[in-house]
C-alpha cells in the first residue's frame, strides 16, 4: 500500500515554491549580516578553554550577534514598508531562530559537549516533524505550518542548551578588544557566506522567475533528497571542526589524507543512495512532483561537491586565514552567477544544478591550490578513479529507473562496501562492544 508524501500531498507546488523562495531570501539576509559569527566564536573558545577566556569569547560573540539582530530587523521592517510580504513575521522570526539555533549549538560544541549539542538536534527535528503533522495533516493548515514548526523546533533546541548547559553561568563581561578582535575575524566571512548563498541558493530564485513557482517547489523538493547527503555530511563537518579547531598544527600528510578518504567516503555514499532513492521514489513523493526524479542525482551532486568545498575551507579555519575562503567563494559564485541563468533556460531544473556544479568544482580546485602553495596538501587522485567510476555506473542505473537493476546494483554495492571498509567496521564493532561492557 503506498504512504502518503506529508508535504508532497498537502501542498500544492506553487506554495511550497514560495516557502523555500522566502526562506531562501531571509538566509541570503542573514549569512551577510550575521558573518557566521558563531563559528569564529567557537574558534576562539577552542584557543583556550581555562578560567575566563571561553566566557568572554562567549560574551563577546553575543555582542556582535545583538547588533547583526538589530540591523536585520531594521531591515524587515523596511522590506515591510516597502513590500508586500505575506507572512513578513513569521519569515522574520524564521531567520531570527535560524541563527539563534546556530549559536547556541556552536557555543555548546566550543564547550566540548557533543552530546548535548546532538540531543538538541533531535529535540529540533522532533518538535518540527510532530508540529509539521498536527497542523498540515491533521488541522489542514497551509504552508504558514512550515514557518511555525520550525521556529517552534528550533526555540524547544535554544531552550534545552541555555537550560542544560546553564549558560548564564558561562558568561563574562565582555571586553571591546575581544569583540573587536571576533568581528575583524569574522568579517571575511560575510563575503563566504552571501557567495555560499549564491552558490546555493541563487538558483532557486532564478527558477522561480525563469520558470514558475510550480517548478520552484519542484525544485524543493528535488533539494530535499541533497538534505539526505548533508546531514551525514555536517556531522563529519562538526567532527572534523573538533578534532581540527585546536592550538596545535598537523602535519600536512594528515590533512592530505583526510581530504582524499572524505571525498572517496562521500562518492561511496552517493552511490548507495542513488539506488535507495530510485527504488523508494513512489513512496516518498506525491504524483504532483514526480518530475523532481530526474534532478535528484544532481541534487546529490551538489551536496557532495558543497561538503568536500567545506571540508576543504574547514583547514584556513585552523590556520586562521579566512580571507582565503572568502575570496575562493567570491570567484566561484560569479561563476554560478554567469551559468545559472543561461542553462536554467536551456538544461531546466538541471541546468541549475549544472551551473553549482560547475562552480564548486572551480572552488575546490583553487583551493586546493592555494593549500598545495601554502602547506603542500595534495590529494591522492588515484584513490578517487574507481569511485568516479563506481558512481557512474550509479547513475546510469538509476536514469534507467528500472527496480531489479537498481535492487541488484544496490546488494553489490553493500557487498563492495562492506570489504572496502572492513577494517573501519571492524573498529566500530570493538569500540561498540568495548562501550556495552564497560556499561
């Protein structure tokens, strides 16, 4: 019997099209004002962790956050003025939790308590999924619902770590050298995240005024599948950022390995996923949105050439040259600047992701330049060939969209990865049961 899609079904496209659109524009907002103030508060608090240090980090990064807040709501308020936005509060204080949300989870990470910080989440995505089914399948609520629970999801997060990790203990006075000290770092990073934005996220507004609001929330969609690849892809992020965000440099072998074993990980996800979603398409999505198939691998793509760019950009985080990641990612969202529109109209929903493509690629390889110069870091590109090819051979099944191709191609590849990975499984198997007995 089939299940019915929760969004797909109770939705039509054109109002889930103006959802993702809004939400798309309130981060675009956001990632310029805000200069990802919450990751350079981290990076300082990593710097020193005893007596007062961290808290004034702490202190000092809720400064720079009051006045980015009061600046986007000044900003609201106009575009209130000025426009005619349905739903301009809720959008608001959609953007408001987005980066309340991030702060408070990097302060919890700067602490060390991981495991806090991954509770929260789980907290988040519960209250949100329960709230997104009580007001749009039960109550019949419109697309307003999707506002609504993510707020609520993310206050019931923000709530949880002020509370657990009591952080009206955790603070000092602020200092204006360390204030000034965290806005100097975190300024660069105003350029990377409006161009991360336009890397990904340009697109969906051009598809919306190309195409229709219809295809936007296809496009949606299509989008969500790439959600499956990163949020493997950012609990990799939060780990690496650990273990890298240190006082202490590595060799640079250590660094080389990691990049190359990381994108190998990502193009052997990618092409387990693609004959999973093939085979699970007709449950997941309604009737309304089935063209979203043919640009899911796309989607995957994306995602995975956006995790490796931030994999990558995570190592100028270690040697605090964040100048560098702002001028790569200036450089490859001209490029999706020039190509998004040109083959949006051309290639349709794939055209747009064709352009991303393109400029992550550009990103990652300049990048990598600019490592090599500077610490020699290279990447193994033998390791990668027969993942290249593996992935391939991935894509052609799943654009045959036959079921017994993709079911055999699917136990192979589980049969494949479980040799390739033996050892590290092996590993996990010990630390597990290492882990139960202790308990």
């Amino acid at each position: 019997m089939r299940c019915s899609p929760l969004y797909t079904n109770a939705l039509p496209s054109a109002d889930y099209g103006y959802f993702d659109v809004s939400v798309t524009c309130v981060t675009l907002l956001t990632s310029f004002l805000y200069c990802d103030i919450w990751t350079s508060v981290m990076r300082f608090m990593r710097d020193d962790l005893k007596g007062e240090a961290p808290k004034i980090v702490v202190a000092s990064g809720w400064v720079v956050f009051g006045g980015s807040t009061a600046l986007y709501y000044l900003i609201g308020a106009a575009a209130g003025v000025l426009f005619d936005i349905e739903y301009l509060g809720l959008i608001l204080l959609y953007g408001t939790f987005l980066n309340l949300q991030s702060m408070f989870s990097y302060i919890a990470r700067g602490w060390g308590d991981n495991v806090r910080f991954a509770l929260s989440g789980i907290i988040c995505s519960a209250v949100n999924v329960a709230l997104n089914v009580i007001l749009i399948v039960l109550l019949d609520w419109g697309y307003e619902a999707l506002y609504i629970a993510y707020i609520t999801g993310s206050f019931a997060q923000c709530c949880y770590l002020f509370l657990s990790l009591r952080m009206w203990r955790r603070l000092a006075r602020p200092r204006p050298q360390e204030v000034k000290s965290l806005f100097l770092y975190s300024a660069p990073l105003c350029l990377n995240s409006v161009a991360y934005w336009l890397l990904n996220s340009l697109g969906r507004i051009v598809v919306s005024f190309a195409l229709s609001l219809s295809a936007s929330g296809i496009f949606a969609v299509g989008s969500r599948f790439g959600s499956a690849i990163s949020l493997a892809t950012t609990c990799f992020t939060y780990a690496w950022q650990d273990v890298s965000f240190t006082s202490d440099m590595r060799k640079r072998e250590y660094y080389s390995s990691a990049v190359t074993q990381y994108a190998a990980f990502l193009c052997d996800a990618l092409a387990l996923l693609l004959p999973v979603i093939s085979l699970l398409f007709p449950i997941l999505v309604g009737a309304d949105y089935a063209e979203s198939y043919a640009v899911i691998p796309s989607f995957l793509a994306v995602a995975v050439l956006s995790a490796v760019s931030t994999f990558i950009g995570n190592i100028f985080y270690v040697i605090k040259d964040t100048r560098t990641i702002g001028k790569t990612m200036a450089v490859s969202c001209l490029v999706n600047i020039v190509l998004t529109y040109p083959l949006t109209i051309t290639f349709g929903l794939n055209g747009t992701n064709l352009a991303i493509l393109a400029a992550f690629a550009v990103n990652i390889v300049i990048r990598l330049a600019v490592l090599r110069k500077k610490m020699e870091l290279g990447v193994k590109a033998g390791l990668l060939i027969g993942r290249a090819a593996l992935l391939s051979l991935a894509v052609i099944a799943y654009a045959s969209n036959i079921s017994i191709v993709n079911l055999v191609l699917l136990v192979a590849e589980l049969m494949l990865m479980l040799w390739l990975y033996r050892s590290k499984i092996r590993s996990l198997v010990k630390a597990a049961s290492g882990y139960v007995h202790r308990a």
